[in-house]
C-alpha cells in the first residue's frame, strides 16, 4: 500500500507540472489572440508556481507578451509593464539561459524576434527623445545596441543606433557613454567628422581639455578639407579660456573667410571680456559690417563703447584741473554717445532682454536723453515688480 500511495503522490505531481505547463501554452494562444489580459494572468500564475518558475517557455511567454502589451493601444495593457521592451529582452535572455537543447534561441531566429524588438526600441527611443526623456532615450538605444550586437540578431546592423546612443548619452548628461558611441561612429566613418566632434564637447563637458583639444588637432590629417575643424578648435579655446590660441586660430579662419562676421564677433567677444575696448571695437564693428542682424554683434560693441566710457570716467575723476576734467567728461560722453545706436539696435532686435535695457537706461541718464530714459525706466520697473 506504501508504494501504491508514493505512486499517485507522483502523479499528482507530474499532472500538477503538467497543468502549469498548460497555463503557458494557453498564455501564447492568448497572445496570438490579442486576449492580453488572460496571457498576463497564465503567465503570472505560471512564474509564482515552483514547476514553472524555472522554465524556458514561462520566459519566452513572458518576452513575448511584453512586446505585445508595447505594441497595445488598451493604456491598462501598457500599464503591465514600466518598460516592456527592456523586460522582453531580459525575459528572452533568461529563457535562452535555462534552455540546454537551444530550442529558445531557434525559434527568436526563425521568428526574427530580436529584429522586431530591435525596431520597437529604435521608435520607443526616438519618441523618448522627442519628449526630453533623455535618460529613457539611452536605455532603449543600448538595449537596442545590445540586441543587435548578439549572435542571434540577423538583421543588418544599423550604425545609427551608435549616434542616437550618443546624442541621448550627451543630453543625460552620461559623457563617458557618449564618448563610447561617439568612439564607435568614427571607427564605422558613419556622419564623416561630425562624431569627433561630439567626441570633442563631450571631453569638454567633463573638464577633460586635453582630450578634447587631441581629438580636434588630430583630425587635419584625416579632414584635411574641412574648415569646420579650425572652428572647433576656435570654440574649444574660447571655452576654455585660451584665449591667444582662440585668435591664433581665427586669424587663420578669416584668412580662409574674410567675410564670416561670426569670426569677427567671436574675437571681438575675446577682446571685450579681456578688457581689451580699442582691440574689440574694430572687430565687433566689421562683424556688423558683414551682418548687421546679429544681437550680439550690436550689443557686444554697445558694451565695449560703455565700458571704455566707464573707464575714461574713471580716469577723468582723477583730474585735479577743472578744465581738463570738463574736456575728460565730454571726450567720455562722446565716446557713450557712440554705444546709443549699437543698444538701440539690439534693443530692436531682443526686446524682452532685461541686460539691453539696463544699458539704455544708463545711457539714457548720461546722455539726458529724457523722454527715453522715463519710457525704459518704467519698462524696467514694471519687470522688477513681478
């Protein structure tokens, strides 16, 4: 009777795996059905029940209605899962592993799972990106990279995956990953000089100078066309503060484009931040020359007349003798004369800025210019009140 009785314990046991098993193969005719709400409770019950719980189809079910509830309109279906797709992949890797024979890994193959995932991370990536999620933009384009670097993707590989990767890495803020995926463009030569580039702002962003300054310089042998290069090299030394190989670099530029106004600003710009008024003037002058609807062209050479003003002031103030002190005070006031159409003009072209005002404001007041100085007074005041 013993033996009898340890019998029908074992059958029980092997009708009880069976109808787990059962609960599986119902959730993927469900899911071939689109009844996804069945498919999530058989799958559920299936993982929490000890003759289930390890076995490869319980997982590939599991892949399988992840990308389903992705691919849902129902938002109670989408709700199953904070992020399907990345939970597909897992499911599928985890049934791969617990599967000896590779029956698994067959049928993704044959199926071209992988590929169809694949694609569902590039939209889901990209709709992420679109919406700012930056850091979600980057979880499904690794994701994406890591399908389609495995040994079972049969697709063709898609090299701009690389790139997405690494705008979203530089926009979350994950520079090192940036860098990678950037790395990983330029040794594909996918989007030509752009990657290094990124490559370059990306050591920029985390202070690594000399990086970023190797990337730059080394790319005349490799790009020995591209005028861009001496632009990058022009950017990276201004951000860095260096500010003799900055106009080392746009003198060479303008030598190739003596028209490109941005050249002109960009040194100006230097000199005005160095203090340097009678070296900006010039070069902010021939910018607006060039092109005369640039705020900060026009707002970059007001300043520079109302600091070197600022300074002549100062200097006048200094003056014991009551003539020379008068001629000092009106040789400055000529001289913030000269800044009034260049504020006024930025003013024109940037309305809402508070700094353009501030400066037409003091000039206003020096030059007794009345009228005006009330109108913008009251501009700013009402802007101080809110």
């Amino acid at each position: 009777m013993k033996k009898f009785f340890l019998l029908i314990a074992a059958v029980s046991i092997s009708f009880g795996a069976m109808a787990q098993k059962g609960k599986v193969t119902s959730a993927l005719s469900y899911i071939d059905q689109g009844i996804l709400d069945k498919a999530k409770d058989a799958i559920d019950q299936a993982l929490a029940n000890e003759a289930t719980a390890t076995w490869f189809n319980t997982y590939f079910a599991k892949g399988r209605l992840c990308q389903a509830t992705f691919d849902s309109k129902d938002p109670k279906i989408k709700a199953y899962y904070e992020d399907p797709l990345a939970e597909a992949f897992t499911a599928y890797e985890k049934a791969m592993e617990l599967d000896p024979k590779g029956t698994i890994k067959k049928k993704i193959i044959t199926g071209s799972i992988f590929n169809n995932l694949a694609i569902s991370l590039y939209n889901q990536g990209s709709t992420k990106f679109e919406a700012k999620d930056y850091a979600g933009a980057l979880q499904s384009f690794q994701t994406q990279i890591k399908i389609t670097e495995s040994d079972i993707y049969v697709g063709a590989v898609d090299t701009g995956m690389y790139y997405n990767a690494g705008l979203a890495a530089v926009n979350s803020a994950k520079y090192a990953d940036a860098i990678k995926y950037f790395e990983k463009c330029a040794e594909m030569k996918y989007m030509g000089i752009t990657p290094y580039f990124q490559m370059s702002e990306a050591y920029l962003s985390v202070g690594d100078t000399a990086k970023a300054e190797t990337v730059l310089t080394g790319l005349s042998s490799k790009f020995p066309n591209d005028k861009n290069v001496t632009l990058q090299l022009i950017d990276l030394y201004i951000k860095s503060g260096k500010n003799e190989e900055a106009q080392k670099y746009i003198k060479v530029a303008k030598e190739a484009d003596p028209n490109n106004s941005s050249l002109f600003l960009a040194s100006g710009i230097i000199f005005l931040n160095q203090n340097k008024y009678d070296e900006a003037i010039p070069e902010l002058t021939k910018s607006i020359e060039l092109k005369g609807d640039v705020y900060d062209s026009q707002y970059g050479l007001g300043a520079a007349y109302i600091n070197k003003a600022a300074d002549m002031f100062k200097q006048a103030n200094e003056i014991m003798d009551v003539k020379k002190y008068s001629e000092a005070i009106d040789v400055a006031n000529a001289v913030y004369a000269k800044a009034l159409p260049y504020m006024e003009k930025a003013y024109e072209l940037k309305p809402d800025d508070v700094y353009t005002m501030r400066s037409l404001q003091e000039l206003y007041y020096r030059l007794k210019m009345t009228d005006k100085y009330t109108v913008i007074k009251a501009k700013l005041d009402a802007i101080d009140k809110k």
